[in-house]
C-alpha cells in the first residue's frame, strides 16, 4: 500500500521535497567562491579574506575558484550557469554595474541571473606608474604622456574590468589616448608594471598598498573625492585635489549566487555573510588595505541590487558620455 501511494506523489512535490532537505543539511560539502580575475589580485585578496571568514559561521570549508578572463565576465557567466544550490558563488566588483556598458554582448543578465547575497566592501583606486617612470606629481605625468603619445601602455584586467573602466576615464581626463594591455587580472599586470614592461595601471588599494609603500611603484593619485587614512597612502592627493574635476572611482564587491537559489539556503548565506564582515580580523585586514567593510544595512540581499541598479544608472551615462565603451 505505501508503495502504491508513493508512486502517485507527483514528480514536482518529490522533487521539492528533496530541495527542501538540501537547503535544510545546507552546507554539507565545501562551498566554491569564484574570482572572476587571477590569483594575487585584489579581487582575489578580498575573495581569499572573505573565504577564511566565512568558515566559521557556514561551519565548512570555503574555497576560491579564479575563473579569469574577459574582463570578468567568464567567471561571473560560470557562476550564472551553475547549479543554484548555494554551493557556487561569485565575487564580483563594480564591473557587474559597468560591464553592461563598457562591453557589447556579455552572455549574462546582471539583473535577472543572479540571486544578491549582499554588498561586501567599497574599495579606493590608485593610479600607479612603473618605477623608472620620469614623472613625480600628476602634472609632469601630463606633460610626460603629451611627450609620448602613442609609446604609453596601461595595464588592466581586459576590457570591462575596474582597471579598464578607470584607466578609460583616465585617458579621458589627461587628454591622451594610451595602448591597453589586457591581463587576467591586475595581479599579473602589477608583476609587468614593477618590473617595467608597462608604465602605468589604475588599481584598487588592495592590490596597491603594499607595493606602493615598498616604492616598488610610483603613485600619483586616489581616485576618491577624500583622501585616505592608511599610512602608506594618506599623502597621496585626490584626482579632484590636482584638478581633475567630477574623477571619483570606489569599487564595490558583492556576492552572488545563481538565480533560482532556495530562499532557506540564500538566507543561511546572507546571515553567514553578515557575521563574517563583523569578523575582527577580516575588518582588520580590508583596513589596512584602505577597504572599507559595509554596514548591515548594505549587506541585505534587496539594497544589494537596489544598489548595483543605482550603479548602472550612475555609470551608463557616464561611460556613454566619455564614449569609453567597447564595441
Ligand atoms: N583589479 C582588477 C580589475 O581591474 C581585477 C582583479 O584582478 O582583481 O577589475
């Protein structure tokens, strides 16, 4: 008789059954982050940071995946086509917000393929040059890449990416058009640009801290509209400081997951979050980097993407209106 009964339950109701006590053991195996860049970046840094802090509250082992190229966009297209069972994430920067723009065709949709698991950090930029580089203060920089126009190369990670969008504004607001040289992320391009095989890179400070307080690199700017408080950088001026009107670039992270998530296991994630960015050492650490570690308020999955659309209103218009988008 119970085999009789069973076998009338509809597919459907079984299926649902069986998520419902998925999402119930959630997690019971290890969770994958996915870094759209490569390994040693700053993406990477806040991902592997942010990993170790997770650990605790989810109660299982956390790893990093750098699924890099394409500005971005492979790694966030992979988590987009995951299976939506919470064990695929994705950390991604201000690129989810401008990459629609900046480039034609990605195969994802920002708003409709993602579940927002909440905002992570907001991170400045720098604009760094080669060691060698014979400029010390933005106007010799001005007046050094008036002299060579055409010989200037900037690294960045592929077109789409938060060095791309920067560098792209940069170029705008010095009036001079430089090569890009794409890597797979801004930790490789900081390898080329110490040992001189590029000139310049706009970066975020966790990528760029260290290597400017080692003078390993020459800086010339943030692009925030205040200066910074980390030691290494609180005597670098702002863009606006130099005359660069309206130049204000922070870069923010958030986590993903595939869209269609169970809500039971979205909410276990979001809470983990929320704990994990109240974890002291994780504070520390983004500190010292000069990243700044979101209030709750921003870590709820609905001002997330209330958040990223601002950003797309915010950046649409901008990148259309400097005419820096890719075709
Ligand atoms: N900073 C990179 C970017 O330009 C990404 C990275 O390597 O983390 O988007």
């Amino acid at each position: 008789m119970k085999k009789l009964i069973q076998s009338f339950v509809p597919a459907a109701l079984l299926a649902a059954g069986t998520l419902a006590a998925a999402a119930q053991d959630f997690p019971s195996k290890p969770i994958t982050i996915v870094v759209p860049f490569a390994a040693g970046g700053p993406t990477d840094k806040v991902a592997r940071d942010l990993a170790e802090a997770l650990r605790k509250p989810l109660g299982t082992t956390v790893i990093v995946d750098n699924a890099a190229g394409a500005g971005g966009s492979i790694g966030a297209n992979k988590v987009a086509k995951a299976p939506a069972d919470g064990y695929t994430l994705l950390l991604h920067h201000i690129g989810m917000a401008t990459m629609p723009t900046l480039v034609r065709n990605i195969p994802f949709k920002v708003e409709s393929d993602f579940e927002y698991l909440g905002l992570v950090n907001d991170v400045p930029m720098t604009i760094i040059g080669k060691p060698g580089l014979p400029a010390n203060n933005l106007k010799e920089l001005r007046e050094w890449l008036q002299k060579n126009k055409g010989r200037v190369n900037l690294g960045n990670a592929g077109v789409g990416s938060a060095s791309h969008l920067c560098g792209m504004l940069f170029q705008h607001a010095m009036g001079v058009e430089m090569t890009a040289v794409p890597y797979k992320g801004t930790g490789p391009a900081m390898t080329d640009l110490m040992g001189g095989q590029i000139d310049l890179m706009c970066d975020q400070t966790t990528n760029t801290t260290g290597a400017i307080e080692a003078k390993k690199v020459k800086v010339f700017a943030v692009t925030t509209p205040h200066r910074l408080t980390v030691p290494a950088l609180k005597d670098v001026p702002t863009m606006q400081e130099l005359g660069v009107k309206d130049f204000n670039v922070t870069i923010f992270h958030g986590l993903y997951a595939p869209k269609g998530t169970p809500a039971p296991v979205l909410k276990k994630l979001n809470d983990a979050l929320k704990a994990a960015l109240k974890d002291p050492d994780f504070i520390k650490r983004e500190e010292a980097l000069g990243a700044v570690v979101v209030n709750d308020k921003r870590v709820e999955p609905a001002e997330h993407k209330k958040f990223v659309l601002s950003e797309i209103n915010k950046w649409t218009p901008l990148i259309k209106a400097a005419n820096i988008y890719v075709e």
